[in-house]
C-alpha cells in the first residue's frame, strides 16, 4: 500500500474519533458548568475544557475572555481551529474520498453523509439548551462509522490502518480527560471527596460513557477517585481505557506485520507500553503521581503515532 493511502486511512479513522472526543470534552465543561460552586479562575471549567482538547492557543488567539458561547462555537464550528468538529469531520470525509476505492459503500456513506448535514448547520441555531441532543448526534454518527468499519471491512491493512488511527487519537483523549480532571479542575488537596469532587468524577465517567459501566464493574455506587482511575487507565474490559486502546493498536499492528510480512521498532514499543499498561498497579501509578504518568503516556502515544507515519511512509 502506497504511503499516502496508509496516511489518508490512518488520518479518517483519527479525525472521526477526534470530533466525537471532541464531542465528549464539552460534554465534561457543560455538564460541570451546571454545577453549584463557587466561580474561581484556577477553576474554569471551560477554560479546563480548552486546555484538555488542546485548543486554548488557537482560542485566545481570537477571543479576550472565556465565555460559554465562545468556546463551544470554537470547538464545534470554527474553522480556523484544527480541531473543531467541523475540522474533524471535514478532513475525515477529505481523506476518505482520497481512498475512496478502498472503503465499502457503507464506510464511506457514512463519512459524506455525516458531513453534508453538518455542514447545512447553523451554528446560531445551537444554543445552550440544544448543545447536549448535539453532542449526542456527533457521537452517534462516530459510532455509525464505525458500525460500518467493523461490520463491512476486509480485514486487510486497509482496516489495520484505520484501527490503528481510531485508537491512537482515543488513547490521547483519554489520557487527556483524566489529567484535566485530576490536575486542573480540582488542584486543592481539601476538595477531595467533597460532593462537588463526586460530582465531577461522575461526570468524567459519563463522559466517556462509562458511568453505569463502572457501577456494574464495581458493584459499587460511591464514585472513588483511584477506582475511576483505574477503571480509566487499566481496566481491559472498559473498551475506552488506555490498557483497552493498546490491546487494539498491538492487535492492529500484528495485522499489519502479518498481511506485510515484517516487523518494525513500532511493534516492539507499542508492545512495550501495552505490556506497562496491562501489568500496571494504581498504587505504583498514584504513588509516582498521576499527572505525570498521564503526561508521560500522551508523550509515548504522540511518539509512536509519528513512528508509524515514518515507519510506512506516511507523506
């Protein structure tokens, strides 16, 4: 397969999972800002929300201040942020009609149409009380794409590669989602296990669609902080943590030396980080500091997405 059309299937499947974490982040700030507290500057849930989806450069380089309707068009509608749903959508369907030969019908519907109705939105029309059935449409329409993925596609390095691109963008999200949380949103030691300390770990965990998830897996309605985290980080039955995301990008590169016949230094780091993961201890992680761990993670991740693209050529 031609390097570009490795990139190009690589970058769709990423940029669909982007808009939906996308989705997922102000999900977080707006359900947060319902919130009874107390509005402190260190606490800004939207400015939180800005620094998680990595977006607060490009914000402020054309607002002053934070204001909720403000962000949420920056992070839905704007298209000089790269990282906008409408970004997102617009540069997965690109990259999509770029190997449209490669897709089956059904992938590549959905992908036009998911993108032709986005466009006809006006972003004056979604306002606050219509942000959360919004939201919820961007989700469904990741998920119909990858319905459509998992229940059409060869499995061949055409779906390897957009395997591969999907989980490496929801391992960063992840990654992301927590450390917000854990460093940003609630950085004073006397907040912990207060009601809005609760509140807010409920809301992470629904985030990622995970809270009833949790309870089931916990048996447990208390939502405590190391659980959540676990839960987040190591738990391989939890088809969002990052020990889940690594299974799925050491399966998805094992296809790909299998269909090629070759093994790169990727498959031996992806192995590596998905064997720290799958062993790791909450205690190890909290006693090193979470934080860190967390930056440490988004660091590797980042690391081994350049390395596949130079590793096949991506242009």
């Amino acid at each position: 397969m031609l390097g570009r059309t490795a990139a190009s299937l690589f970058w769709m499947s990423r940029y669909i999972e982007r808009a939906e974490n996308m989705a997922r982040l102000l999900e977080v700030g707006y359900r947060i800002s319902l919130m009874p507290r107390a509005i402190e500057g260190h606490r800004d849930e939207w400015r939180s929300t800005l620094t998680s989806a990595a977006s607060e450069a490009s914000y402020f380089a054309k607002h002053k201040d934070i204001t909720t309707a403000e962000v949420i068009d920056h992070l839905l509608f704007d298209e000089d942020n790269p990282s906008s749903v409408r970004t997102c959508l617009k540069t997965a369907r690109n990259n999509g009609r770029a190997v449209r030969t490669a897709l089956t019908r059904d992938v590549w519907e959905s992908l036009n149409g998911t993108w032709n109705e986005f466009s006809q939105i006006q972003p004056d029309s979604i306002t606050t009380d219509r942000l959360p059935g919004f939201l919820d449409w961007i989700k469904q329409r990741a998920m119909l794409f990858r319905g459509a993925l998992l229940g059409t596609m060869l499995r061949h390095d055409t779906y390897f590669f957009s395997q591969l691109g999907t989980f490496v963008e929801r391992a960063d999200n992840t990654a992301r989602i927590l450390d917000v949380k854990y460093y940003i949103l609630l950085p004073k030691p006397s907040d912990v296990g207060s009601d809005v300390d609760i509140q807010q770990w409920a809301t992470v965990l629904r985030s990622v669609s995970a809270h009833r998830a949790y309870r089931w897996f916990y048996r447990d309605s208390t939502y405590r902080p190391w659980l959540v985290a676990e839960f987040m980080i190591l738990r391989e039955e939890m088809p969002r943590s990052l020990t889940f995301c690594y299974q799925w990008i050491t399966r998805s590169l094992d296809g790909l030396a299998e269909h090629y016949g070759q093994r790169y230094d990727i498959h031996r780091a992806a192995a590596e980080i998905y064997n720290r993961l799958e062993t790791g201890k909450m205690d190890d992680i909290f006693q090193s500091g979470l934080h860190e761990f967390l930056q440490d993670f988004v660091k590797a991740n980042n690391q081994l997405a350049a390395d596949i693209a130079h590793t096949y050529n991506f242009p």
